[in-house]
C-alpha cells in the first residue's frame, strides 16, 4: 500500500513539473467539477461535504492528499484523517488553511461547521456565537466528523482545534471513544482526576505561560497528572507567550512558536495515526 | 506633595471600597485545592436560607459583591463563588480569556465545594439552598442544580446559556426562574429559551417559570457591563422577580 502510495506520489510530483496546472485538473475530470485545488500547482484538493448529525445537515469543510482521491470515484478518505476543530470566530480560512496544510502532509482533514455557516472577525459577535453554541450539537457534529470519516476508509482518527476549538477536541479525548489521537492548542484544561483517566489516546498539548485564562501553574498540574496516571501525553508550555499565539489574526501571534507548534502537531499525528 | 495627595486619595479609595462591602472574603477547600469566595449575610444573628451566587465572564468583581450585600440584606447567607480563582478580567479581552480557559470539570468541583461549606455554617442550618448567576453564571447556576439535583431547592439563570437536552435537564430538581432579553442574540428566544423551557416541563419540572424582556439584550441587569446593554426599568423588575421568586421558594 505503501508503495502504491510513493509510486502515486511520484508520479505525481513528475506530472507536476512537467505539466501545467490545467493538465493536472484534467487527469482528475471525473470529480472535476465539484473540485477545487486549495493552491494551483498543490497536491490538495479540498471540497464542501455535508454531514449528518442527528438529523441536522452540518457543512464540513474537507481536504485531501492528492493520491488518496487519485484511485477512487467517489470520496474515499486515506488511512490517517483528522478533525480540525475551529476556534470561537468560527470555520473561517485560516482554519480551512490548517485542513490543506494537513492534507499537504499526507492527512485527510475535515473541518465541520460548528456554528452553521456563520463566520466573524468581530470580536463581540465571535462571542455571541460562542455562548449560542449547544455544548451538546457540538459533540454531536464532531461524533458525525469521526463517523464519516471511519465509514469513508479512515482507520485512524485525530483531531486537533484551537482555543475553544482546543477545549472541544480534548473534551472529545475523555468523553467519547471516537478519536485516537487529540492535538489541543490553548483550550481549557481538563483538571479532575475522574475525567483525565477516561483519555485513552495519546495528547499533545501547545500552551503559553502567559495565556491570561489558562494558569501555567495549572498547564503543568495537568502534564504531570496525565503523567502519573501512565497516559501518552506531550505539552509544551512556551514561555513569554499568550493566548492565541499561533493565530496571525492575534496581537499575540508570533511566527516562530507558531511554527514549531504546528510542526509539534503534524508530527505527533505521524507517530499516532500512521500504521 | 503630589505623591501625598495621591497616597492619600488611594487609601480614601480603598477605604471606602471596604466600608462599602458587607460581606467578607472566606476560604475553604476544593478537593485538595484551597479556593475563595465572597461571604454576605444580613446583619441580625439568626439562620438563613443560602444562595450560591456565580459572578459573570468578568470574575468575581464589584458588581457581583453589591449584588450579594443587596440579596443578602433580604434575608439571605449568600455566598458568591470565586472560579476564576483569584483572577478579575479589567477588559473584554480578559474576561474572554478567563471564560475561554475555565476547566468546566474543575468549576463543577468548585460549585460542589462551595455547596458543602455554606453546610458548615451555623447560619443556614437546616435551611434550603438556591443558586443564582448571570451571563456564563448563569450557565453555571443551572450546573449548580444538575449537580445537586435534589440538595438544590431553586435556581434563577439571568441570561445564561441553557441546554435544551432533557436528558442533561433530567438532574435538576429545583425550581427554576429563568431571566432573558429578547434580543439577546447569543440566547435566541425560539431556539434556545423556549425549547429549555419544554424540556424542563417534559422532565416534570413543572413550575418553571420563564420571563422574557422583549426591549432588553444580554446582560441587562448590569449596568456596568460595558456593552450598553443596561436596562435600568427591567433590571429592576427582574431583581424584584429574583427576590420573590427566592421568598417563594427558600424562605418558606
């Protein structure tokens, strides 16, 4: 499988040099249409899927490596797919930059529409829709992002989000059994014993020691209590940083932490849901 | 000279801030953690009934102590949990960060926390017990009752965010008074406010009481907000409905 795959990509990154953009479009005519290619000479392609969750219609926003759409007519997911759940301004680009980011790095990445199709950049409108989101839907939106995926020929499942993103995807890790692996950036922590025991996935976790809502003090309680309690778990506090670091729409973004702490989760999903 | 004038009017500041306070800052344990909160009670020796009180995004900030000293003046031991631990957000921006990073796991813990030392206090002895809060304390006195389920007698919600799931309602045992703005977008009326609603009375919650103020936004009742949301005629109105809904249902 392996090797089909490293044969495909091969091929692939040849046609690329030698063809135009337009030729590569036309190899893939079959899907074609409902297609767009996230860059023009990349080998992500990305769409609008719609899942079902218990009975609502929710958006979802999907990107995949080219070789694992090369071989299938219809949606077939690569082995490795991860959840990208976005932050509180809701399914804006730079989240859908991470999915075809993570899709350049050999994952499928699906990003669901939380907040059903609304998007801000203000920050008090980010807010209403923040506390007008059920805590319930949400779980059930990201349950229906994992199911998809596993029914599309997912054998691992990650997620990974961002601030309240961040929050949901570790909320995933310890009240669901639907992921194998939970990346989460600046989310609240989860503190009480009870509820860490029920992690069973391995957890990588980027937070600032200046973040003003998450103590640093508290960060490093819950990296030594997933520690003692025998679980896989990977946090990083960066020091003299605060909340939000990794997003360049953030007065606190800061471009090299922001790198290493995406590379930080493009490895960890290499280790954890690579066969 | 300056800097004397200044001292001066600093220590004036603090001093009057103090007075202004009734109530007083006490301590008790969270699990292993020690944790704070804000103590007020009426000023005659007796026993009362107790309020659980849970302060907006911001923490546990002036506007919440005024509003313990005030509940605690009719007749109340009402103590205003501090979640955020120690922290205030001054701005929005910190009080988003504060709301954003709160462990809901650890808050749950708090809320029991504090349930169980208002029981230590000689003061509410074999009396009931209520939650209030406002905006995310809001969200967070309806927790208070899930948790409690039967242990909490009533629960006002002033505009927090609600689960509509009647599975997630099924704990509370209460009476629930529950305070909203009809033009509070975060909390949309027909998808949030009256489906809560239904699902309570479905649980066998049936007196459940919604009021809904048509003209008002979210946070009305505070009028420190700080997003022109106050509405001094229906804030009055919903305290005076928190007062007798808390008569009516702690006092006996």
């Amino acid at each position: 499988m392996n090797n089909i795959r490293l044969a495909v990509c091969r091929i692939m990154a040849f046609l690329k040099r030698h063809l135009a953009p337009g030729c590569l479009l036309f190899l893939w005519m079959p899907q074609a249409a409902a297609l767009q290619p996230a860059h023009p000479q990349s080998t992500v392609q990305s769409k609008q899927i719609f899942l079902q969750s218990e009975g609502d219609s929710v958006a979802a926003y999907l990107a995949m490596p080219v070789e694992s759409r090369a071989a299938a007519g219809e949606t077939r997911v690569g082995d490795a797919a991860i959840i990208v759940v976005h932050s509180r301004w809701g399914l804006d680009k730079w989240t859908k930059r991470r999915c075809d980011s993570l899709a350049a790095a050999g994952f499928t990445a699906l990003a669901p529409d939380l907040y059903r199709s609304e998007v801000t950049e203000d920050f008090m409108t980010a807010h209403e829709l923040e506390r007008a989101v059920p805590q319930n839907r949400v779980r059930q939106d990201l349950v229906a992002a994992a199911l998809y995926l596993r029914s599309n020929g997912a054998k691992k499942t990650g997620i990974v989000g961002w601030s309240m993103g961040g929050t949901f995807a570790l909320r995933m890790a310890s009240e669901t059994k639907a992921i194998d692996a939970c990346a989460t950036n600046y989310g609240a922590l989860i503190t009480t014993e009870a509820a860490l025991k029920n992690i069973t996935v391995p957890v990588l976790g980027n937070y600032a020691a200046q973040d003003f809502g998450i103590d640093s003090a508290d960060v490093a309680t819950f990296r030594n209590t997933l520690k003692t309690l025998g679980k896989t778990a990977d946090v990083k506090i960066y020091p003299n940083l605060a909340h939000a670091f990794a997003s360049p729409e953030s007065e606190a973004y800061s471009d090299r932490e922001a790198k290493d702490a995406w590379q930080r989760t493009i490895f960890f999903f290499r280790r954890y849901l690579r066969p | 000279m300056k800097k004397i004038l200044i001292l001066a009017l600093a220590l004036f500041i603090a001093l009057s801030a103090q007075a202004a306070e009734k109530g007083k800052t006490v301590k008790y344990k969270s699990g292993k953690d020690d944790v704070s909160g804000y103590l007020a009670m009426p000023e005659k020796k007796g026993t009362y009934p107790a309020v659980i009180m849970v302060h907006e995004w911001n923490g546990l900030n002036d506007w919440v102590k005024a509003q313990a000293d005030d509940l605690a003046s009719k007749g109340y031991v009402v103590l205003a949990v501090d979640l955020y631990r120690g922290k205030v957000g001054k701005t929005k921006e910190e009080a988003q960060a504060l709301m954003q990073g709160l462990s809901k796991d650890r808050a749950a813990e708090d809320l029991k926390a504090s349930y169980a030392y208002i029981e230590t206090l000689d003061e509410t002895k074999g009396q009931k017990v209520g939650s209030i809060g406002w905006c995310m304390g809001g969200g967070y006195a309806l927790a208070t009752a899930q948790i409690l389920s039967e242990k909490l007698s009533a629960c006002v919600v002033c505009y927090g965010f609600v689960t509509t799931d009647k599975k997630e309602l099924a704990p509370v045992k209460a009476k629930v008074l529950g305070i909203f703005g009809g033009k509070d977008t975060g909390i949309p009326v027909d998808k949030t406010v009256k489906p809560f609603e239904a699902a309570l009375k479905e649980n066998g919650n049936k007196d459940v009481e919604i009021k809904v103020y048509p003209n008002s936004g979210h946070a009305f009742m505070n009028a420190t907000n700080g997003m022109n949301t106050y509405n001094e005629a229906d804030a009055k109105d919903a305290w005076a409905k928190t007062i007798a809904f808390f008569g009516k249902n702690l006092a006996k």
